[in-house]
C-alpha cells in the first residue's frame, strides 16, 4: 500500500496447534527403549497451542533533492496477538 511517499506492509500468519507424541520417560514393553507410548494414548494426541503472528512494516520515502531521496524502513516481526502457545493434550 503506497501512501504520501510510504509504504505500509502488513503479513498475517494463523496456525492451528501442531500434534505432538506423548510419551513415558520409563521403559513400558520391556524393548530396551525408555520412549514408549503410555496404554490407551494414540499416536499424535498431544496438541500444541494456537499461534497468531502479526508482521508490520513502513517503509518511508524522504525528499533530498530533485533527483534524489533517502528512506527509512521499520519492521516489527512476530507480533503476537493476544494467545500464548501453551501444550495441551487431547486424551
């Protein structure tokens, strides 16, 4: 969006919760691994949080002279919007 010699950049980036394994910390089937799946939890059942980004720029174009100008660029990234990323589980 170009304005009175600026130019404004607006990027809008929405997640849903990504899944994510639940598992024990304790050896459960006897196969000499420590990273098994507790009874009854199906695979891909943990949810991780929501996200909402918010991505902002300006960027302003300033007049030196006739045939030149400077500009200046602003960005603010990642803002979030009013949620925390938190682990959940589904079972």
């Amino acid at each position: 969006m170009l304005l009175n010699n600026n130019q404004v950049g607006v990027i809008l980036q929405a997640n849903s919760g990504l899944p994510f394994n639940i598992r024990s910390n304790g050896e459960l089937n006897k196969d000499g691994l420590n990273n098994d799946r507790p009874l009854f939890v199906e695979r891909n059942s943990g949810r991780l949080g929501k996200v909402v980004y918010l991505d902002l720029s300006l960027l302003a174009f300033i007049p030196i002279a006739k045939s030149s100008r400077a500009e200046l660029f602003v960005e603010a990234k990642n803002l979030s919007i009013g949620r925390t990323s938190r682990a959940s589980t589904a079972w």
